[in-house]
C-alpha cells in the first residue's frame, strides 16, 4: 500500500452541504470522514486539459479534492469535442483552462481550480509542479513527459502517467521514492519521425475516458493511501479487444535521474532532447527554405508550372478529401518507395496540417532530393487560405 501523502493531523472540517455530497464516499470504510477531508485538504495539478485531462479533472472535482491547477496553452476547437468532454460548443475559441475551471466550478462550487494558461517548460515547471501533491501528465508529446517526469523526480512528486492513440491506452504512477521513474522504463525518446499524434492517427472517442478514469482514480488512492497503485506497474489496454494487461517495471539501478548516480540533475532543453516540439503552434512548418504557402503553391499551379503533388497521408484519408493532382504515397512508405521519385522534378509534399509531409521532406533531402517543398499547415491552411470549400477535418 502507497502511504498517504496528505497528513492527518490540521485536516479541514466538511460543512453539511459538503458532508450531503460525499456521502457516498463517507460510507466507504477506506475513504471515511476522515479520507474526505484528506481529499479537501489534498490538490492535484493536471498538465494538459484535453483528452484524458477532461475525464481526470472532472472525477477529480466531483471527488472533492480541494485544490486542481489546470496547465494548457492551447483554445477549444470543434474537433477537441468528439472526446474532450470536459469542454462544449459553447466554449469554442475559449481557452482551455478556462473552459475546463468553468465546468469543474459548476460540478462543485466548493472547490479551488487554478489555472496556468501557458506552455510548460523548464523555467517555469519546478514552480508550478512544487504546489501540488500529485501530478497527472495528461499531455501528448514526450518532452513535455521527459520534463514533468524530471520535474517530479527533483521535487519528490507522484506522476500519474496516462497515454492514448487509436484503441490504445497505457497508465502508471512514477514516483522515484517508491518505485522507477518514466525514465526507467523509456530512458530515450523514440525517433521523432516514429512519433505520430492523434491529429494525425486518430483517437478512439471514448478511450481517453477510460484512460483518465484511470488517472483519476490513482491520484485519489495516492491522495488517500489506500490500495495498490500503478506504482512499478505498466496497465495497458487494448479497447478494440477488451483486454486490460499489467507489466511490472522495475527500477532501473542506472536511471540518469532518479539511480544513485543521478546524470541528470537539473531541468535540460527537452525539444532538443526528443527532436520534436512541445507544442504544435508551429506545427506544419518545414522551415522558411523548404516551405511552400498554400496561395505561392495555388500560383505555381495557376501559371501552369510542372510541379509533381505527393500526398503523403494514409490511404484511409482520401475517403474525407483529396488534393487535385496529387498522387498518394503515404509516409510510412515512403522509405520504400523513393525510387518511384525523380530527383530532378519539383515535388511538393502534402498532408493534413503539415508535420507528416515535413518529416517526409526529410526523408527525401536525407535521400539527396534537393527541389522539394512542403506545403506549410497541409490541407487544412490550403482550406483557409485558397479554396474555402474544401472539406476540412
């Protein structure tokens, strides 16, 4: 059993409106009077207020932990709402830390959300993290987990680690005083161009809930210090085939953070680190040299100029909408298939929002192409800046 992290001593009192409530937890022998105040007097910071954020902060208010910060930086956007239940349509262009304090506030009016409208990095993380008790990563890219995870090894932090693409899901709890870190089992980042986003993949609508149901319920028994958490196990599940698997990971006697003989004793440059960004602000771009705009491509294309379209989506994509004239060769064939590419012609690379036909422009520049151009913020800034009636998604 994790030892609770909140004292007993000084612990809130509930009021009756409080005690009414709770009362169904106040029946559980381990939550009790006394587990209730502990969560009152108990606070949670989730970084990222999308997918699995919405489901673990919405259980998390309806519980009653006192205090939960809220990290994000991005706005509400009507394709966040097949999933990210914590937001409405009401709220769209909003952002989303306060789309979601909105809605924590009216499930339970008793309870403090604080909100950090911002990117979390290396100069402002060891503040924000410090004034919490536990820390959920409900993020989508890995330097932000590589810092949340260094973040709280330092700090002596709980991380309640939660991931998701397609009918995949996976949760743990690193907490380097009890167990491994998220650097014990991942010691590097995977290569970034093996790392797709569910912008680009896909995420099953219902899966983050089940995922952040998950998170949620670890903060609480880490808040509480009842039953066995994920401390030192890996669940992953499988939503397509209804499995739930546990893996036991162990700590790692050569962890550069949290082993004996720490590399790592401070906060590092973590996009350099991974290869990607944190964020996708500047998703879509390949860099000013290789990148062509969406209204310079439709002038090239309006003067008759001989320029090869490579769509380097996935099959299944073509269904929604297609680029006249491109010719379709997704990414992940790409390797094998560049001999069917001439070096010699002028090709531009096109793909949703960008990022796939900017790491498919590296394949091609590694391979020796050099009149190749991607076409900055893919279909979706082609929509909005050339032809409004293309279907967007």
């Amino acid at each position: 059993m994790t030892r609770g992290l909140i004292p007993e001593e000084n612990l809130p009192m509930l009021t009756q409106e409080e005690i009414l409530r709770y009362s169904r937890h106040l029946l559980i022998p381990e939550v009790g009077l006394k587990g209730q105040r502990k969560l009152k007097a108990g606070s949670v910071l989730i970084v990222g207020t999308g997918g699995l954020g919405s489901p673990a902060s919405l259980y998390l208010a309806a519980a009653g932990v006192g205090r939960i910060g809220l990290v994000d930086y991005d706005v509400v956007d009507e394709t966040n709402l097949q999933r990210q239940i914590v937001h409405g349509t009401s709220t769209v262009g909003v952002p989303k830390v306060e789309s979601a304090k909105q809605r924590l506030l009216d499930l339970n009016p008793d309870i403090t959300v604080e909100t950090y409208n911002t990117i979390l990095t290396s100069e402002n993380a060891m503040e924000i993290v410090s004034k919490y008790d536990v820390i959920i990563d409900a993020t989508d890219n890995f330097p932000t987990r590589y810092l949340l995870n260094d973040a709280c090894v330092f700090l002596g932090k709980p991380l309640v680690y939660g991931a998701i693409f397609r009918f995949d899901g996976q949760a743990a709890v690193f907490y380097a005083e009890e167990g491994p870190c998220y650097r014990c089992l991942f010691p590097e980042p995977p290569p970034p161009h093996l790392v797709p986003t569910c912008a680009e993949g896909g995420v099953f609508g219902v899966l983050p809930g089940v995922i952040g149901a998950i998170q949620a319920t670890e903060a609480i028994k880490l808040l509480l210090g009842i039953g066995e958490t994920l401390v030192g196990r890996l669940l992953l599940y499988d939503a397509l085939e209804m499995t739930f698997d546990l893996i036991k990971v162990p700590k790692n006697p050569k962890c550069k953070v949290c082993g004996p003989e720490p590399e790592i004793t401070e906060l590092i440059d973590y996009e350099a680190f991974c290869g990607v960004p944190a964020h996708d602000h500047l998703e879509g771009s390949a860099g000013a040299q290789w990148d062509i705009t969406p209204k310079e491509l439709a002038e090239r294309l309006a003067r008759g100029d001989k320029i090869r379209l490579i769509d380097v989506r996935e099959p299944h994509e073509l269904e929604i909408v297609r680029f006249p004239g491109a010719e379709n060769i997704p990414l992940s064939q790409l390797p094998e298939r560049l001999h069917e590419l001439d070096s010699t012609e002028e090709i531009v690379l096109i793909c949703h929002r960008g990022s796939r036909s900017a790491r498919a422009l590296d394949l091609l520049t590694a391979a020796g192409f050099r009149k190749v151009k991607n076409l900055r913020g893919g279909l979706q800034a082609w929509a909005e800046e050339v032809d409004p009636t293309m279907v967007v998604y």
